[in-house]
C-alpha cells in the first residue's frame, strides 16, 4: 500500500472509539431514513395492492333485511357493477377447554368460489369450508391460537353453546377495513346457519363495487346514493353505509400522514447526525494539523492531502452503510408487517425496496462528505507554519485571543462577586469552567444536538398525554357503562325493566339511528352522515361544542353535527342550514351545534330520540341500549356487561353485542399507542444521536487535553480531581442543553401536536403538558452526561505521565 | 542548468521578516542578504531568540516573508520562493529540499520504511516499488534498517532523527536544511547525527544548519551568526565572548568534537 493510503488507513482502525463514534453517528442517521423511505415504499405499494387485489366493495350498506331477489334489482342500479348480499351476525367463541369468550361476527357467503367482492385470502387449511364448518380471519390470534382442524365452541343468543370444525385460516383486508376496532369475522356458507339457528335466505348486508369511477370518490357516493334511494323506496331501513375507493386503503391516508411525520423526525435525526459528524470531524481535523503540516513540508499539496481525507470521509460512509442499510432494510419491513397486521394488510413479501437502498447510499456517502467538506478544506489548506506550530486559533478566528481573555475577566470578576459573598470555588472547577466554553463551534453543535434529542423527547410524551386526554374527551360521547345491541327493535320499557333488576343498574335509554347524506346545493352527496338518536335530555353524552348550541327534545328537522363537516361545507356555522337526504327524501336541516370528534370516523351527527324514532316508526323502541350503572371502573363493567348479556340471552332476547363503556375507548388508546410506540422510538433515537454527541464531544475534548491531564497529574493533582473537573464540563454541558430543551420543547410540542392530531383525527387537539418526558429526559441527560465524561476521563487518567507526556 | 551552475545556489536579498501580534510588530529578520553556494555545509549560529527559525522557514518557504526575495538556482531553473503559491512551493520543497527539524516530526502511525517513502509518493517522482527500495537502502544508510517496520514511538529520539534524516534524502534533494537537529539529543547520538551530514556534504550535497551550539562552528565548512535579526560580518564576531551564556550546550558540543 502507498504511505499515503496507509496512512488513512491507520487513521481509520487506529482510533477505534473514534471511527466508531463518526460510523454510528452516520449510520444512526442512515438507519433512520432506510426503515422510513423503506416503510414507506412497502405500506403504500402493499396497503393499496393488496387491498385493491381482493376486489373491495366500494359501497357497504347495514339494512334491514332483504332477499335474492331485491338484491337482483340492487344489481339494477346504474353504475353497479356486482353485488352481493350477505347475512352478517353475532356469535361469541372460544377454544375448547377455555372460558374466555371473544366476539366474532359471522359473515354468510353464498358461494366462496365465484364470490367477486370482498375476496378472502387463504392463510392455512382450505379457502371454501364445508357444511357445519367455518374459517376463521387471522386477526382471531390476537385472542387465541387455532389451526384448521380444531374444533372451537360458540355461543349463540339464546345461551347455547354448540362446537364447530375451524376448516382454515383466512386473511380479509377488505370487510371491515374502515374500523379498526372491528371484532374478527368467520366465514360460513348458508348452508351451516341452522347450526347458528339462523334463518336462510336473508341478507343484512349489501356489498356492491361499481363499474367505473372504481377510485372516483364522487362518483362511488352518487351510486350509494341511487341504492340508498332504491333501498329506502321499498321501505327498506339503512342503518349504516360506507364508500369506499378500490385503491385506496380505507386508512391509507391515515397511514401516510403517521409515516410523514417519522419521516419528519427521520430528516431531522439525519440533521442531528450530520452535526455530529461535522464535530467530530473538525475535531479530527484539529488533531491531525501536525501530520497535515508534515506531509505538506516534504511536499504534499493541497489537493492531495484534500483527497486523502475525503478517502477517509468515503471510508466512514461506506462503513457504516455496512451497518446501515441491511438494518435498515429489515427494520422497513418489521415496521410495514407491524402497521400490516395492526391494520389488517397484507404485504406483498420480504424485498429490497430499491429507492431505500438508494436513498440510504447517496445519504450515507454525501452526508460525511458534506459535513466534513468544511473542516477538510480547512485542514487541507491549513500552512506548514501555522501545522507545525499547532497555531490555529489565529486562522480559525481572528478575535479569538480577544474573546479568550474577556471571558477570563469576566470570570475572574465572577469569582471575585462569588468570593465576596463566601462561596469558594476551586481552581479545577474554574478550569473545567473554561474548558466548557474554549471550543465555542463544537460546544454550540453538541448543545444543539442534544437540545434537539431533548426537546423532541419531551414532546413525544406532551403529545402522548395529549391524545389520551383527547381520548378521555370522546369518552365524553360514549359514557354508558354498558352498551346493548339486540339483532332486532325491542320496546323500551321492556329492556328497562329486564335491566333495572339488575341493582347495579341506575338507568337505561334507548337509542335510535338514521343514515343520511349531506347534499350539496346541486344535490350532488357531499358526505355520509351517520344520525345517533339518544334522548335529547341524555345525560350520556357530554359534547364539547365548537359552535352552537346541543340538541333539544322539541328539535324538528335539526341536528348537532360533528367538526369533519367543514370539510363539505368550510364556512359552515349554527343556525345555518343544509340539504339533507333523509329516508328516501330530501329535507332542508338546520345545524343547531358543531361538535369536536375524530374525524377519521367519519361525519356524526345527533338528533333528538324523540324526533328520529316518530320518522323511522320505531318509537318506544329500539335496538341499541345504553345503560349506566353505579360504577364506571372498566372491571365493573365488564363484569356489568357480561351479566347483562347472560340475563338478556336467559330472557330470549335476541342480543348482537354487549361491550363495556370504557372498552372502546381502551381500544381507541390502543391504537393511538402504536403511533405513540412510534414516536417514541424515534424519540429514543433522537436522544442515542444527543448522547452519540454529547459522548462524542466530551472524549474529543478529553483527547485533545490528554497532555494538559498529563501536566496536571505531574504537578499532583489526583485522579479524583481530574475525573471530577471532567465531569463538571460534562453535566454543565448537559444542564444547559436541559434548560434549552425545556425552551423548546413548548413549541415542539405545539407543532409535533398538530401535525399528529391533524393526520389521525382531521382535527388539531388541544395540547397538554406532563412532568414525565421532563423528568426522564433530565434523568437521561445527567447519566448520559456523566457516562460520556467520566469514561473518557478515566481512560485519561490512567495513562501514566509519561504516556500522556508522550502523547501525540 | 550549466546557466545556473555558476550561480549561488540560494539567495537572500534584503529579506525583512515582522511578526505582527497584540503587543504591536516585532521585527525578528531586518533585511538579510546572503547567499549559499553549492556543496557547502553553512552554520547559522544565534543565540535563543535571535531568529535562527525564523530566518530558516525564509529557505524552506514555510512561513512568509515581509519584503526582499529568497532565490534558488536549482535544477536548471531559478525560483524566487515566495511567488510561489504554496502548493507548487510544497511539490518544490517535495523534491528540491529536505527539511529536518528538532522535533522529528515523523508520522505516528506509520512504519519507519513508510515515513521514509511518503516524501517519494507525495512527489509521485518513484515508483511505489521502487521508492520502497530506497526507502530501505536510505534506511541502511543511517543504520536503522533492522528496525525498517517498527512504528516511530518504539525507537528512541536519536533514531527518530535518524530516520528524519533518512526521509529528508528521500528525493534525492540538492538542499538539506535543519533546524537544531541535534538539539533534544545527547552528545554522542548527535556526534553521530553529525558524521553523516559531513558524509552528505562530501558526496555533493549542500546543507544549511541552524544551531545554538558554537562548539560546531569548526565543523561547519562556513558558518554565519545571527543576532536579533541581523547578520554579523563573518569576521567579526563578538559573540565568541558570550559562550559562557550557553555553558551547557558548549560542553556538549565540545563534548562531541
Ligand atoms: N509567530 C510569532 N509571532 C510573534 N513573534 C514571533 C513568532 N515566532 C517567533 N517570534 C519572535 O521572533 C524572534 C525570533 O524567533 P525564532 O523562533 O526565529 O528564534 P530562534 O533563534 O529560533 O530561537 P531558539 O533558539 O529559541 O529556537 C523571537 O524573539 C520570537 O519571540
Ligand atoms: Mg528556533
């Protein structure tokens, strides 16, 4: 090998710490985009591909029920192109021998080989059960291990349990795909549903795709809208209906915006990395200006020693994207299979997404190039004279003398006030003091760093506490402690007097259900409003209004309506009113209030009981009862709910659900977790970079002072005050940044909060602010602080006066 | 090159060095002129502080000057040196000079062979193969070549010099220019440092020196003293009645003789 490449060489695997510190530092970075630009190259191809491959329906309608027939004339319908109708009920199983029931919704499928919407995929076993057989999707292992085969009991309304034969494992993207929250499904064909004690040749559910426009948001509700009308005039009842496009996951957006934000953080860890190399590279810079002086002196010029270096900047680069990109390529995919099996999608396969790999290459060669661009041409064109002598300082900036010796008056002023007041500080302090403030560009870029990691870290968790109390304030719509669905209208007094036998109860109401359509002045659909009748005195929901006023018992052809309507109508305000198709008929409604709620669940309105059961004729009755009870701990009413349910099923009623009140919000939470697991994993990465640099910064100092340790052990002072003096500069450093941090933070979290609410719910959030991310960051920060000085300085006290003297 | 033959091969004319700092401008060179001629081992003797340094970067070209003009006639041309920029003076100095200071500013992290040869790859004038053979011849000249791949830190400071030595005659350089080469060792290993600059200058090679030792001076085949930036007149020298200032350095140089 040539000297001069031996020489880089050396310079790489000499000092391992220290091209380990620079490689991590790069690698950090380069990790962070390859699993982002990775995640998001997989989640969007796959989300889309796979869910566009199993042909989704377009148009979903809950109905009342209806058979083969009216579905032919559904088939009718202008711009539909296939329907289907399946018979969708509630079952509660179990695997044998256990005790815990999980609710499942059974779905009927006429025939499971020519079936053209909403296909099913097979995961295990086969795809098309048997009589007496069913199969299971693949999101029932979240509550129990099944394989093809097992034999698993169910519980039907009436509380008897039967067994049935489990004949495969399906995956289903399509059913269901908007709700998260869903229960799991199994798939049977009709001719298994006197097992269930279901009747045959019933549908409650029409599945429909349309014949073009299939990605045609507009269009697809048009065609809604002409089944709806269909539906309603043959005095059909819909419950529920959704569109959705055939490209498009129905959470794609939402997927898309959560990574947009990693991505964000991912840039801005990639910022912070590069920082970091920029120290430590100007610090090697500073180290290596003798040998930069010799080599010049026997006759290196510029461009060469520039090169050599670059070699070297190229060598960091290359080392660690060894690291790097195949971490990064297997973190993309843990990252897309978690957001897949969390959504319900599948991925496509394991594979190397080519403009990662790309991405992660061009950011882990330029990025060292770059940030070390400026401390090479630097030391490249540094003279003999001012190398040898190791006089930088002049070069680097030309008041540096000037400044030096007015921070000393103002410290020796300091000390003086200090003195006066009877505080003593020790001469290692006073130069651990200095040491801190002598690098003025490396001290402010570690602070930066480190104030960065810091104040994202505590954002992440201002951000966390701030969902959760917005989870709290959509509790606020949702504060029955028990929530009754039957499969079919029960009188009111009936269900109130079955409940309140049951002491626990206090009070129960039944609620009635609208679908309408938002229409535009020209009647085209602007947007599905989903219409919640409770009893316009109801105590159970607890609105936070934005404009208006709440729903009142004497309210005729009026409606409080969530936030998510601005979207169709931005300027819209209470008192105003809108085109509304309701029942089969257009009507003029006046919006009395806007509320806030998760937009991502798409427009909610509320009317009064008393109204909407008069319109639909179900009055004094109803399917879906909310019950309150003298306790609302999740564990009461778990246990409320279950005992209801057996004593509704004892009783023959016909019950679909019974959920607890806090379950939905616990799931809700659920879900907002995996974002928050998100963020703070980049949260954590954010604060290994602040370390890296803070860790960084101290060794270099600690390095570059080797030979002053050295002097000052020579003239007695202990291992003990030179660990001490280090670590004084360390936690200093340290403290400032926290202080900083805590600055920052507040705008960090304002920004983080908005950018997170604004993707998962449509809506900005009111923020909060918790002592935790504070309190552990500051915890963080002085063992980081302490680790990344005393290390360093103990290595540096234990050399020996004559190593440390020898030291080059 | 018969052109230059006949001239001096470096000279000063009027060179004026001033330090500029805080405390004002600090003359250390006022207006040298002087010339070296070819095959002559020249000696510039000055007490600490008098501008031995500082007039020697005037020949290596390390450092600027104020004013005047340092010139050398070699290899068949001319060069004023400080018109030039400082990476063409680096390939200059690459291959015209050797440099030798007194701390021997070797390259850590490389071999003893490896130092020696990096003037000769940085001058790109050998082929790697063969720079590494002279490298090594270099390296038997001054009895080191036993320890040809040991690194720098595990010889002692007489060795260290002697490979300096070794690197500065690398590229077969017409000037060798040392400052205090001697000076960090002892007596006998700088005799021996000595013996072979004489060995250098009888095979045809010129070599100026800077040294505080005035017990070399009979030993230089010219020598010239220089107080406060001023050169004395070679017959006059006054300085003689102020060896007893460096009573130590006498006896180690008298020690060496
Ligand atoms: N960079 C500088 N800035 C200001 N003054 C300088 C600088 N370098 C040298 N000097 C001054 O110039 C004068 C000559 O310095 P020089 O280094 O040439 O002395 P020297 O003869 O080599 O001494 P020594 O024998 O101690 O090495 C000294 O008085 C010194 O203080
Ligand atoms: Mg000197």
């Amino acid at each position: 090998m040539r000297p001069r490449w031996r020489k880089v060489f050396s310079d790489l695997i000499d000092n391992k710490a220290r091209t380990l510190l620079v490689v991590f530092s790069i690698a950090v970075g380069v990790f962070a985009i390859g699993v982002l630009v990775g995640a998001y190259e997989i989640i969007s191809t796959d989300m889309s591909v796979s869910y566009a491959a199993n042909n989704p329906s377009n148009i979903e309608i809950r109905m009342s029920d209806f058979d083969e027939e009216f579905l032919h004339t559904l088939g009718n319908v202008e711009g539909v192109e296939d329907v289907e109708g399946r018979w969708v009920f509630g079952i509660r199983v179990r695997p044998l021998g256990s005790d815990e029931w999980t609710s499942l919704n059974v779905i009927t499928i006429d025939n499971f080989e020519e079936n053209k919407i909403n296909l099913l995929s097979p995961v295990s076993g086969t795809a098309a059960p048997e009589k007496n057989q069913i199969l299971l999707q693949k999101e029932i292992f979240e509550d129990f291990d099944v394989a093809p085969g097992d034999t698993i009991e169910f519980q039907l309304s009436d509380q008897t349990v039967k067994s049935i034969v489990v004949a495969g494992i399906v995956a289903d993207s399509s059913t269901d795909a908007i709700d998260f929250l869903a229960p799991p499904l199994g798939y049977i064909t009709p001719k298994t549903l006197r097992l269930f004690n279901e009747p045959e040749g019933n549908f409650n559910r029409l599945y429909a795709t349309v014949g073009e426009g299939k990605d045609d948001e507009d269009h697809i509700k048009d065609v809604l809208s002409n089944i709806k009308d269909k539906v309603e005039k043959n005095d059909y009842m819909v419950w529920r209906a959704f569109n959705s496009k055939t490209h498009e996951h129905p959470l794609e957006s939402t997927i898309n915006a959560v990574l947009g934000i990693l991505f964000a953080l991912g840039v801005l860890i990639l910022f912070l990395s590069s920082s970091l190399i920029a120290n430590t590279l100007s610090a090697l810079l500073n180290q290596h200006l003798r040998h930069i002086g010799v080599m010049k002196l026997i006759g290196g010029r510029d461009k060469l020693i520039f090169r050599m270096y670059i070699v070297l900047l190229f060598a960091f680069g290359v080392l660690s994207l060894v690291i790097a990109v195949p971490l990064g390529g297997q973190g993309a995919y843990a990252l897309s299979e978690f957001m897949g099996t969390k959504i319900g999608f599948e991925l496509l396969g394991y594979r190397i997404v080519p403009l990662a790999f790309i991405v992660q290459i061009l950011i882990g060669i330029l990025v060292p190039l770059a940030a070390g661009l400026v401390p090479v041409i630097k030391g490249s064109r540094v003279t003999v004279q001012k190398a040898l002598s190791g006089d930088l300082a002049r070069e680097a900036d030309e008041g540096g003398e000037k400044k030096e010796s007015r921070l000393e008056s103002f410290q020796i002023r300091a000390v003086s006030v200090l003195a006066d007041r009877g505080i003593r500080i020790s001469r290692p302090l006073l130069v651990s003091l200095r040491n801190t403030f002598r690098q003025r560009n490396r001290l402010i870029l570690t602070l930066f760093t480190l104030l960065m990691g810091g104040a994202t870290f505590i954002s992440v968790f201002n951000v966390r506490v701030s969902l959760t109390e917005y989870i709290q304030v959509v509790g606020n719509y949702f504060l029955a402690d028990v929530t009754i669905s039957f499969e079919k209208l029960y009188r009111i007094n009936e269900v109130q007097q079955f409940a309140m036998d049951d002491p626990r109860v206090t009070a129960v109401e039944g609620w009635a259900f609208a679908s309408a359509e938002i229409l535009y002045d020209d009647d085209t659909v602007a947007d599905n409003v989903d219409i919640l009748a409770p009893p316009a005195e109801s105590p159970l929901v607890n609105p936070l209004l934005v404009d208006g006023r709440w729903i009142a018992p004497t309210d005729k052809r009026k409606l409080a309506i969530s936030e998510s309507v601005y979207d169709s109508y931005p300027d819209l305000q209470a008192g105003d009113k809108i085109p509304l198709k309701i029942l089969g008929r257009e009507e003029i409604w006046e919006v009395v209030g806007i509320f806030k709620f998760i937009g991502m669940e798409g427009t909610i309105a509320y009317a009064p009981y008393e109204y909407i059961a008069k319109e639909t004729n179900v009055v004094n009755q109803s399917a879906s009862f909310r019950i309150v009870s003298d306790s609302h701990e999740l564990e009461v009413q778990e246990e409320l709910a279950k005992d209801l349910d057996a004593f509704f099923r004892d009783n023959g009623f016909q019950v679909s659900e019974t959920s607890p009140g806090l379950s939905m919000l616990n799931e809700a939470s659920e879900s907002i977790d995996i974002l928050i697991t998100f963020l703070l994993i980049m949260a954590v990465l954010t604060a290994v970079v602040g370390a890296m640099g803070l860790a960084g910064t101290m060794s270099m100092n600690v390095l570059e002072r080797t030979r002053e340790i050295g002097i000052m052990r020579a003239v007695g002072a202990t291992d003990f005050e030179i660990i001490r003096m280090v670590l004084v500069e360390g936690l200093l450093i340290g403290m400032i940044s926290f202080v900083l941090s805590i600055l920052v933070a507040f705008p960090f979290t304002y920004l983080l909060s908005w950018i997170v609410s604004s993707a998962t719910f449509e809506t900005p959030i009111a923020v909060v602010f918790t002592p935790v991310g504070y309190g552990i960051w500051l915890g963080l920060v002085i063992l980081l602080s302490v680790l990344a000085s005393v290390i360093p300085a103990r290595g540096a006290a234990r050399l020996t006066i004559r190593e440390v003297l020898a030291y080059e | 090159m018969t052109e230059t033959q006949s001239l001096p091969l470096i000279e000063f004319r009027d060179v004026v060095k001033n330090y500029k700092s805080e405390a004002g401008i600090f003359p250390a060179l006022k207006g040298i002129n002087l010339q070296v001629e070819r095959s002559e081992f020249l000696g510039i003797i000055g007490k600490s502080g008098a501008g031995k340094s500082t007039l020697l970067n005037m020949f290596t070209g390390v450092d600027e000057l104020t004013s005047g003009e340092v010139i050398v006639h070699a290899n068949g041309e001319s060069i004023s040196l400080h018109t030039l920029s400082e990476n063409d003076l680096a390939l200059w100095r690459g291959r015209t000079m050797g440099v030798i200071y007194q701390s021997f500013q070797l390259l850590p992290m490389l071999t003893l062979v490896q130092n020696v040869m990096m003037p000769m790859d940085m001058s790109g004038l050998y082929h790697p193969r063969k720079s590494r053979e002279k490298a090594l011849e270099l390296l038997d000249m001054v009895e080191l070549i036993e320890h040809a791949h040991k690194l720098p830190a595990y010889i002692s400071g007489g060795q260290q010099q002697r490979v300096a030595i070794a690197r500065a005659l690398a590229n077969d350089p017409p000037v060798i220019v040392a400052d205090e080469p001697t000076g960090s060792l002892d007596s006998v290993t700088a005799d021996h440092i000595f013996q072979l600059f004489e060995r250098l200058v009888q095979s045809g090679r010129t070599i100026v020196m800077v040294t505080h030792d005035k017990g070399l001076v009979p030993r230089f085949s010219r020598h010239i003293e220089i107080v406060d930036g001023e050169l004395l007149p070679p017959s006059n020298s006054p300085l003689m009645g102020e060896n007893h200032s460096f009573p130590l350095r006498g006896k180690v140089g008298k020690g060496a003789k």
